[in-house]
C-alpha cells in the first residue's frame, strides 16, 4: 500500500531576496479548510462526513486503511482547478499515510459554509530542481502573509535531492510547522 504513503522534506525559505521558484510553468491559488475528523464516517467503501453520505467510494485498500488509522488530519483544498479531499495520519518525520479524493466544488462549498474551520490561504509555486524533481514553495496569506514554506515529495525516504540555495533551516518533521498547525493556531 505504497501509493498511499507521501514522503516530503520541508524547509523555511528566505524570500528577502530574489525568488527564484516564481519563475516556473504553474502556480496555484489554494484555499484549505481543516475539518473535524471525528465526523468521518464510513458504511462499507462509501465515507461520509457528518450528515453527507457517500461523499466519495472508497477503493477496497482505501477502506482498510481507514479502518486501521486513527488520528486522522483532515482537510478540503480548494484551487481555481479542483477541490480535494485529503485525509493524512499521523507523520513520521518524514513519511505519512495518505488518502485523498477529487470532490465537487458545491459538496467541498456545503462542507465548509456548514460551520467555521480552522483554514489557510497561499500561493503555491511548482518549480522545477537542477535534478529534475519539483518543489512546491507555499506563499502564505491573510495572518501568516510573509511565511514562505518549500516542500518536495520523494519516491523514497533516501531518494538524493538536490536542495536549492535559497533554502533555509529543515522543517521535516516538525509538527509545529504543518500546514493543520498553523491553521489551528488562529493566525490565519
């Protein structure tokens, strides 16, 4: 059950000077909404959120996985192009079971206009590396405006990547600094 494990590295980035990650082929508005994930629920492969049955059709593995974790972080991302439903465990420095669903935008809007969630605001960057892998750097908005966040996804836990220059201090790891934690803290 590989495919449902992300593997990142994160970093501070020190956008004082140039920023070069600006300079890619794509970037993304993103809105995220941190739900409360005791309202999950599933009846068979179809899992549903609070009074919303069948929000989406879990697969067979989808469902074990569910079943087995607990703890789950939870959240609705909206970019101008799809609305995702993702649901994370608990990270092991770098590593973390994952679950994630393209929704409808009207089901994501039900979601989050039924009451107040913890949410973040920021513009995502995809810049390409020397070594051909790319990184997603967060321009945070609204509370957190001036934090900027680079993350980058491997195929492996000791996959070699070549870290750009303008990086800061490594983050993996660290809880504190998730994107759930810094929407829960109320400064977005």
């Amino acid at each position: 059950m590989s495919e449902y494990v992300e593997i990142e590295r994160r970093f501070f980035v020190d956008g004082r000077n140039a920023r070069p990650w600006r300079d890619c082929e794509h970037r993304s508005e993103i809105a995220q909404y941190y739900l409360d994930s005791s309202l999950f629920k599933n009846v068979g492969n179809d899992l549903g959120y609070g009074d919303i049955f069948e929000l989406v059709q879990m697969n067979d593995d989808e469902r074990a996985l569910f079943e087995a974790t607990e703890d789950w972080t939870s959240r609705i991302r909206f970019t101008q192009d799809s609305t995702t439903l993702t649901l994370k465990g608990k990270r092991t420095h770098a590593s973390a079971t994952e679950l994630e669903w393209g929704i409808s935008r009207g089901r994501g809007q039900e979601i989050v206009n039924s009451k107040r969630h913890p949410s973040i605001t920021k513009t995502r960057y995809h810049w390409k590396g020397q070594d051909g892998m790319v990184w997603e750097v967060d321009e945070f908005e609204g509370g957190l405006a001036g934090l900027i966040l680079a993350e980058i996804e491997m195929p492996d836990i000791d996959y070699g990547v070549v870290l750009p220059e303008w990086l800061g201090v490594e983050l993996t790891g660290l809880h504190q600094w998730s994107n759930s934690t810094l929407a829960l803290t109320g400064i977005a």
